[in-house]
C-alpha cells in the first residue's frame, strides 16, 4: 500500500502510515488486567497490529464471535475497527474494501456507545483512509474533512493515544497534500514535532518529521532524525515494520 504515490492515495498513506506503522499498543486497554479477569486476552494476545496475517485473523475471529453474542460492548467494537483496518490492509485487493467497510461500522458503532473515549475515533479514521485509497480519488479528497474532525477529537480525548498516532496522521496529511486541498507544511512540522514530545521513540513520527524537514530545507535537523532512526535497535516483535523504517531513513540520508 505504501509504494503507491498517486495524487489519490495521499491521504490514506498519510493516514495508514499511522497506524500500519505504530505497532505500540494503546495505553490504558484491558490488557494490563490478569488474563483471568480480562475478557479480551486471548483478541489481544493474537493481534499484532499486521505483522503477522494470520494471527490477527485469529484475533478477529475472537472478536466476531464475542460480537455476535454481545453486539453492543464498546470494547469489543473499537478491537474489530481495529482488527479489521489490519486484515483489510493485509488483504488481497478483492477484499480489501469489505474490511474497510465493517470497521467503518464498528467505529462508528462504539463512538455512538462512548462518544467520549478514544479509540472508536482514532481506528474509525484509519479505516476511513482505507476506504478511501478503495474508493478513489474522488471519495478519498471527500474523506479528508472527516478524517481531520477524528483525529482532532482523538488529540483532545488523549493525545498520547497509540503512541502519539494522531499527530503522525495530521501531520503526514499536512505535509503530503498539495495547499490547494488543505496541505501546509510549516503545520506539518508543528504537529510531527508535538508527536515527537509525546512519542520520543516514535520512528515512523521521527521519519515524518525528517521528511518535513528536508522539504522546508532544514537538512542538518532532517539528517539528525534519520540518524537516530538507523542507530535504533530494532524491536523483534516488530521488525518488519521498524526496519522497513530504517530502510527509508538511510535511503532519504544518501539524498541530502
């Protein structure tokens, strides 16, 4: 999904990089209780935020049956929006969009139940930028509003919610759309930078930024991100995605 840079998928990249990238659980989910008295352990021991397709295909199998038997548990419904934003980007292109489509449902599903907790909005929006690289380009500059309004609601209900992820989608938007259609890159540096103060050890955020940084001609401070991004050490629970990371930053340090 990331290699595509047609005007249209801008801001499903934008967004998706979000959280196809930041594989940090949540603060505050049920996963700190004692298995025994969380409901949601084995859900949440299966998922891994699409590094592996098949157990997040577990996780949501858990979460489909716990649904059907309780279809009104906040909890439940922001776990399958989350799930099912994963196994639709990990889907083949048939069915891609079926994904995106229920975990618009179930977002919006547990915003109506708890319009005032975090993470109906923040995954209500990953699977509105998927929908949206589905749909096109008409629907995906269509989204860019709605995709805006939650992750503003998920920076005032708990910005430092996945890892600071809603940051990382307003500032990828603002620093990939054209000013025409709402981009504006100095925003951008604001937002990353503000991630980067709530999510020190972010990559995906200190890539961004690196990024925003060489295309306003700041090179020293865009070499200083990409350099500390290369010299992480990579965490094996998620090495695909960190050193897909790594790899971007050395090849933008070959380019200044």
């Amino acid at each position: 999904m990331r290699s595509r840079i047609y005007l249209f998928f801008i801001i499903c990249l934008a967004v998706g990089d979000a959280f196809s990238q930041v594989k940090t659980p949540s603060s505050g989910s049920p996963n700190a209780l004692p298995a025994a008295a969380n409901p949601y352990s084995d859900a949440d021991r299966n998922f891994t935020f699409g590094e592996k397709a098949d157990r997040d295909l577990l996780s949501l199998a858990t979460i489909e049956r716990a649904l059907s038997a309780d279809s009104g548990n906040y909890q439940w419904l922001w776990r399958a929006a989350r799930c099912y934003y994963y196994v639709g980007d990990n889907a083949g292109a048939n069915d891609k969009l079926k994904y995106f489509e229920k975990g618009i449902d179930a977002g919006q599903r547990a915003i109506g139940l708890q319009p005032n907790a975090v993470e109906g909005h923040f995954w209500l929006a990953a699977n509105f930028g998927g929908y949206s690289e589905e749909k096109g380009a008409f629907k995906a500059l269509q989204m860019v509003k709605k995709i805006r309004a939650e992750m503003e609601i998920v920076l005032r209900l708990n910005d430092r919610y996945h890892n600071g992820g809603a940051y990382l989608a307003l500032g990828e938007m603002d620093r990939q759309l054209p000013r025409i259609i709402g981009g504006n890159l100095s925003r951008a540096i604001s937002r990353l930078e503000q991630g980067i103060g709530v999510a020190p050890n972010n990559l995906e955020m200190k890539l961004a930024l690196g990024q925003a940084y060489q295309e306003a001609g700041r090179k020293s401070e865009a070499r200083r991100q990409y350099q500390e991004i290369t010299g992480r050490q990579v965490n094996p629970a998620f090495a695909r995605a960190e050193r897909d990371i790594q790899d971007k930053a050395r090849r933008f340090l070959s380019m200044l």
